[in-house]
C-alpha cells in the first residue's frame, strides 16, 4: 500500500485500462495540452498521443455524442466534463442516447462508455456551478451511477466503470482531487453495485456517498465520544443500489440517517427512505430522517454556504432524533 491522492487514483485507472485496451481513449475540455483542469489527465497525452488524449471545444453536446458514436462503433471512451453541471448541455446525448441505445437496437448495439467528472459544491461557486445531478442520472433507466468517496475505492470503480458494457455515470468531486488515501500497487477492480461498510456499529445506522461520508464518518466519531455506535455504510454507486447492506445494516440498529448532497424532493434519500420502511419497518424505532441541502440555489457568500450544506452538527441533531434524544 501507498498513500496517494485522490487525482492520482483516478488517472492510475484510466492509465492502467488504456495500456491494457488500445480501444479506451479520453476526452474533454483542456485533457490534453493543459493535463486536465484538475490535473487529473496529468503526463497522459505524453504517454499516449493526441490520437487517443484529446482536447475538445466547450462543446459538450458535440463531444459527449461523438463519444456516444465511438461507443457504438466498438470503442471505450472516457469522457470528461468540467463539472457535471456543464453536462446539461450534453444531457440529451446521455438519456435519449446513450442510456436507451442496448434497449431500442433489441441488443445489436452496446455503449460501453464513462461520462465522468465533479458533481455538486466546490467552495464559493455560486448556483449554476454547484448543483447535485446524481438522483437526475440514477433515475434514467440503462445508466448506471457511481460517486466514489476515496482515493481506493475511486480507483477500483473507474477501472471497473470503464471495462462496463454499459454506460457508466462517474461522478467525482472538485474538492476531493487533492484528498489522500490507500491504494494498491496491485491490480484490484472493486464491483458497481456493492455498498461498503466504512464503520461498524450497533445504535444507528448512518447511510451516505460521495464527499458527504466525510460528515458521516466525523458524526459517528462524535457520537463514540458520547458512548453512541454508529454504522457507518458508503453507497458508492447509486444505480444500482445495495439495498441489502442497508436493510441488515437497519435490521440490526433499528434507526437510520441518510445524509446527501442534493435537494431533498426526489432525492436519493427518499429512495433509501421508502425502500427501508418498505423492507424493514418492523425493524425500526423510529422514522427515518434525512440530513440533505436546503432547498435553494447555493449561494455564493461562504456563511450562507454553510448553512444550506448538511454538516455535522445537523447529522448529529438527527442521530439524537431518531434516538428521541433532547
């Protein structure tokens, strides 16, 4: 093992799947020449020439359906947005493309291919740059979904995502690039679809993805302080989902907090919330409560920030609720 950054989990994936598969190639805006806006693509085009690292216009509609083509014709492209708020230009490409491509040529024509980078907040980048798009994507039948919260399991998912026959929604984050953790020198691939316990506990259990497991992993180390086991589960993706893990993890706590990014209608944490009244309600002792955005625009002054995220303090407060704490 060796401690690595997030960004470099990331590029050691796409790196490792291109030398053992000539037909997986990268592209977006500033990939190449400028060695990725987060230096994520850093030394690649050295490595591996313009013909298969290529810097694209702003023009996501027009490179996300020339990788949508590529697919088709047999390639593997990894295509990179900005931001997955830039991916609304493309979206069309993405739903009534790429998602629906296997289903409406009867199985003739797979779209193995990965749309990957940041969603959700970076800082003080005000409203059209820090939106949630998971619960968008994870709704979309023919997609699947993944939000990786560490360097390793980034990592094992991306090389994962790119060998998918499917197309695979990867969604990173602008202030997790510079994390670090982890990472096998060996080759390991890490399933779509399987959710991780991070921390085992008996009392409660805490469910979230993504950057946000930061804030559940702080809040259960708070909560041992006060003699409270949290468990702690990752989802990692969010289409499919691991109800399973959920379920049992329930079944042995008997309450749950589910903490996400995004806004609260239609989010992932209702569907976690339905699925786990609906498969477990015997099981629980009290509702089910969400810790998600409020439900605004993220402003751009830092104090209102914080208070429109979820933090610690609001995952805490809902930990005391479903354990009828004052």
């Amino acid at each position: 093992m060796r401690e690595i950054q997030f960004r470099e989990a990331l590029r050691e994936a796409m790196v490792e799947e291109m030398r053992r598969d000539e037909k997986v190639f990268l592209m977006g805006e500033e990939v190449a020449e400028y060695n990725g806006a987060y230096k994520v693509s850093q030394g690649m085009l050295d490595e591996f020439g313009p013909a298969r690292v290529i810097d694209t216009p702003i023009a996501e509609l027009g490179f996300g359906g020339i990788g949508v083509g590529a697919a088709m014709n047999g390639l593997r492209p990894i295509i990179e947005f900005m931001t997955f708020n830039f991916s609304l230009v493309a979206i069309d490409q993405i739903i009534n493309g790429s998602a629906k491509i296997m289903s409406m040529s009867g199985g003739q024509y797979s779209n193995p291919i990965v749309f990957r980078g940041p969603t959700g907040n970076a800082g003080m980048l005000s409203s059209q740059h820090s939106q949630n798009f998971e619960n968008w994507f994870a709704n979309t039948s023919g997609l699947k979904v993944v939000v990786p919260s560490n360097p390793y399991d980034a990592k094992g998912l991306l090389k994962t995502a790119i060998r998918d026959n499917d197309p695979v929604i990867f969604m990173e984050s602008e202030l997790m690039y510079g994390d670090k953790g982890q990472v096998p020198e060996e080759e390991y691939l890490i399933p779509i679809g399987k959710a991780d316990i991070k921390r085992e506990g008996n009392d409660v259990t805490i469910v979230s993805f993504g950057k946000f497991m930061k804030v559940a992993l702080q809040a259960a180390d708070e909560l041992a302080d006060k003699g409270i086991s949290a468990e702690v589960i990752d989802l990692r993706s969010v289409r499919p989902i691991d109800y399973a893990t959920i379920i049992n993890s329930v079944k042995k706590t008997n309450r749950c907090v589910v903490v996400e990014e995004a806004w609260p209608l239609a989010a992932i944490s209702s569907e976690l919330t339905y699925n786990i009244q609906r498969n477990a309600f015997d099981y629980l002792d009290a509702p089910v409560i969400r810790v998600n955005s409020l439900d605004l625009p993220l402003p751009y002054a830092p104090t209102l920030i914080e208070v429109i995220l979820p933090n610690v303090k609001r995952t805490l407060q809902a930990v005391d609720a479903v354990m009828y704490k004052k």
